[in-house]
C-alpha cells in the first residue's frame, strides 16, 4: 500500500502546488483562462493503480479538461464577482445525462420532486429557521449534513420519500459535493419575505425553486445566474458543451458499476481551481505578502507532514486526515503568534454573525459558507495544539503536534521570512495582528488552506477504491466549531441518520 499513499501525495500535492505557483507568479495581474493550464496537466498526470477503477479518474482528469477546454472556447478571462460559480455548472449536466440514461432514476427524482411539495411545513420551518439565524453560523450549502445547511434538508425529505436506496444517495450526494446549481435552500424565501410577499407566498417560492434544480437542473443553473448577473460568459452553451463532452464518460463509469452519488460528485468537485481558486480574485487577495507567504508555508507543512509519516499510514483515509489535520495545526500555530487562538475567533464571528443577520436579512445563501470552514479548521487545530502544548509543558522542546499519532511539521512556518517578520508589514512597534488581519481575509476564502484541491485530489483516490460506497456527504461528525464552543445544535444536524 506505501506505493498508493505515495501516488496520493504526489498527484495532491502537485495539484495544490500548481495552484500556489501560478498565483504567486501572476498574483496582482490580470487573470487569464490559460492561467489554470499547469493546474490541468498536473491533473493529467493522475492514474489509477492497484485495485483503483480508472472510470473513477476518468470522471475527475476529462471533467477538469473539459471544463478548461469549454470555457478558453467561451471566453478568456472570468470576472471575480462570477468566478465562484464556475463548479456548479458540472453536476446539473451529469445529472441530465443521467437521467437520458437510466429512466427509473428519473422516476425516482420525479418521486422526490412529488415529496418536496409534500414536505412544506418541513421546508417552512428549516427556511424560517436560516432566515432568523437560529442555528448560528450555519452553511447552507455544506458538503456535510449540518443544521440548516441544502445536504440535511435534503436528507430528511429522503427519509420520507419511498425510493431505491441508491437512488437517494445519488440525489443527496448531487447536492453535496456534487453542486446541482449554486442554489442554497431558503434563499428565495428571504427574498420574498423582504420583498412583501406573505409567508405562505414566500414558501411557495422556496418550493417551486427546490423542485425546479432536480427537474430541469441545466435550465434551473441557467435562470439563476441570470438572476445573479452572470456575464463572464454563456453559461447555458456552457453546460450544454460540456454535457455533449461528458456522456462517454459517465456511460463508461456506469457500466463499470460506479455508484451514481460518485458519478455526480467527481466532475465537480475537482474543476474549481480553474477561474476560481486560480482566478482574479486569488490574485487581488494575494497581493498581500502575508496571505501569500501563509499560503505558501502551510502548504510546505503538508509537503513535509505528508512525506514524512509515509510508514505510518493504515488506509487511505489517513493519508487524507493527516493532510487536513497538518494545515488546521499550521493555520492555527500562526493565529496563536498574535495571541489569538480559535475559541477566541469563533467567538467573534458567532457574535458578528448575529449582527450581520440583522444588517442584511437578504445574505447570500453562501455567505457564511467559508467562514464555518475556517472556523471548524482552526478549531480542529487548537484541539491539536492544545495538547502538544500541555504535553510540550516547561522542557524546552520544539513544539510537535500530533495527528493520529504523526508529528506535523510546523518549520516552514517557524522559517517564513514574511510570517516571522510581521513588523515589516506595519507599523513597527505595533505590528502585533498582522498575522491575524491576515488570516481574517483567509477566512472569507480558505480554500487553499483547508486544502480544495488535495481533498478533491485524494478522494477521487479514496473513492477508486471503493466505487460502490458513496463517497458524499461525509457520513461523520464534522465536529463544527460553533456548535462545540458557543451554540447548542449538534441535535438537528443528520450524520447519524444519512441515507
């Protein structure tokens, strides 16, 4: 198994680097399409091996070129108010081609559809709920089934609705980390609410939209970007290419027994560092040499953490956790250097999200999305931290977290040039949050920290193994930070209960 946890690593991490090096060569420049080409080639290189099926790969290295391919035909750059869009363009043409090919999965979806008008006091309370900000900083369109977010909304009209088991987990796994649109429930309901329109109305709306992405997804991603004042490019003929391009593919992964709720999320998840991770907004964020050099060093100690533990590793989960776990103890061994630690910050976001709902009861759907990543991230470190730092006690050592039982390596960061000369970056005899303002703009876009690509890169592994376990959502505790350390709502989140 060593040769597969070394294949893991390099093909990651050579996703995550392709990134980090274009975006500190162009960072402060204007963004272009073929900006994201050494992130495709990195991607090329991926292969199964072993016991790994290679329709699994399929679906994630043409997914990723296609993508590239049909938007340099569409356009040559993608303006940062659409950029974070351009993933959620996959999963609605995967579905379609889906439903041309199997039609008693379309029987099953229309099942659903039938159950979500038959789920409205269900779908009232949950919208009420976000809309009044009762589950605290919540997202909405998680990858897992937290409260309040799309995934465990979704999941409790499943329960109830009387369709193959498979089938519910395409359909729940589609809005997952398979993005069927960019719609996150109760989105249109704050609207209409803000709009004038009566609660029941308001609901109504809500329902007509959650039916409308399940049964015409290409048609529903188009009218709500349209909505969203979408320019940088046609993305109705985008997703009809890119559908076109796709239809071998997922046939072959179906024949080869492929889960289907593995079908709708592999396109997806991995097309995101094209126009959006590397993207112009990247690029202006990064101009600061703090969040480059944050970014940079964390991602060296995942180089480090990851090579270095290369006997220890049980499963390819390990190999997985211990990327994850490595960055959360690096993020929050930098926010400890300015005195902050992560009961700190997630008490301060939990407490300015509260006035944030009363600013603007019309947010988007997303806006939370990143800043629960950062929190739970950081969270997760500080757990690490904590102990290396109790176990580390008066001896003088060198500070070792662990996890799992592997050291992380925090001496890129404890080596930075830029992180450990703060003072260079304000006034000088102040300088003592510069790190921390920093980690803040990292906390609004974490994706490179937590990390996007290696996550997306290694599952696509994890899954190969296991082609017929649905690989989304995570069926775990995702252990959220406000609800450990400030709110009280680990009963309505639906883990346990995932079909």
């Amino acid at each position: 198994m060593k040769e597969l946890y070394e294949k893991m690593i390099n093909e990651a991490m050579a996703a995550q680097w392709a990134d980090v090096e274009v975006i500190k060569a162009k960072r402060g420049t204007k963004y272009k399409l073929t900006d994201g080409k050494p992130y495709v080639d990195a991607v090329q290189k991926m292969e199964a091996i072993g016991d790994q099926c290679s329709e699994v790969f399929d679906l994630h290295k043409n997914s990723v070129k296609i993508h590239y391919d049909t938007l340099c035909d569409l356009t040559d750059t993608v303006r940062p108010e659409d950029d974070p869009f351009v993933e959620h363009y996959q999963t609605p043409a995967i579905l379609e081609i889906l439903y041309n090919e199997d039609p008693k999965f379309r029987e099953a979806v229309e099942k659903f559809i039938d159950s979500v008008e038959k789920n409205s006091a269900l779908i009232g309370k949950e919208v009420v709920r976000r809309y009044g900000g009762f589950y605290g900083p919540t997202c909405v369109v998680d990858f897992a089934l937290i409260p309040g977010s799309t995934s465990n909304i979704v999941n409790q009209i499943l329960r109830k609705t009387d369709i193959s088991e498979h089938y519910k987990q395409a359909i729940l796994a589609s809005k997952s980390w398979g993005m069927n649109t960019s719609y996150g429930i109760g989105d249109k309901f704050a609207h209409a609410v803000e709009d004038g329109k009566t609660l029941e109305e308001a609901i109504d709306e809500e329902i007509k939209t959650i039916k409308m992405i399940y049964d015409t997804p290409i048609q529903a991603q188009a009218k709500l970007m349209e909505e969203a004042g979408h320019t940088s490019f046609d993305v109705l003929k985008y997703m009809q290419d890119y559908k076109k391009k796709m239809e071998s593919t997922v046939k072959k992964a179906i024949d080869a027994d492929v889960n289907y709720a593995n079908i709708v999320t592999v396109p997806a998840y991995c097309v995101g560092d094209i126009s959006h991770h590397i993207a112009q907004s990247t690029y202006n964020m990064c101009k600061d040499d703090v969040i480059m050099a944050i970014i940079e060093a964390t991602s060296k100690v995942m180089d480090n953490t990851l090579r270095n533990n290369i006997d220890k590793y049980k499963s390819e989960f390990d190999v997985l956790s211990l990327a994850t776990g490595s960055t959360a103890a690096a993020v929050e061994y930098i926010l400890e250097l300015d005195g902050f630690n992560a009961p700190t910050v997630v008490q301060l976001l939990t407490r300015r999200f509260h006035n944030y709902v009363q600013l603007y009861p019309k947010r988007g759907a997303a806006a939370e999305l990143h800043n629960c990543d950062f929190m739970d991230m950081i969270y997760r470190g500080w757990k690490t931290l904590d102990k290396a730092r109790r176990m580390k006690n008066g001896s003088g050592t060198k500070l070792m977290p662990m996890v799992n039982d592997m050291p992380v390596d925090l001496d890129p960061i404890a080596e930075n040039e830029v992180i450990m000369n703060p003072q260079r970056y304000a006034y000088p005899a102040c300088a003592i949050t510069v790190r921390f303002s920093s980690l803040m703009r990292l906390s609004d876009y974490p994706c490179l920290l937590t990390s996007e690509p290696v996550t997306a890169t290694m599952m696509t592994n994890a899954i190969a193994l296991h082609k017929n376990n649905p690989g989304a959502p995570a069926r775990v505790c995702k252990k959220c930070a406000s609800s450990c350390l400030v709110d009280f709502r680990h009963e309505y989140c639906q883990w346990r209960e995932s079909v």
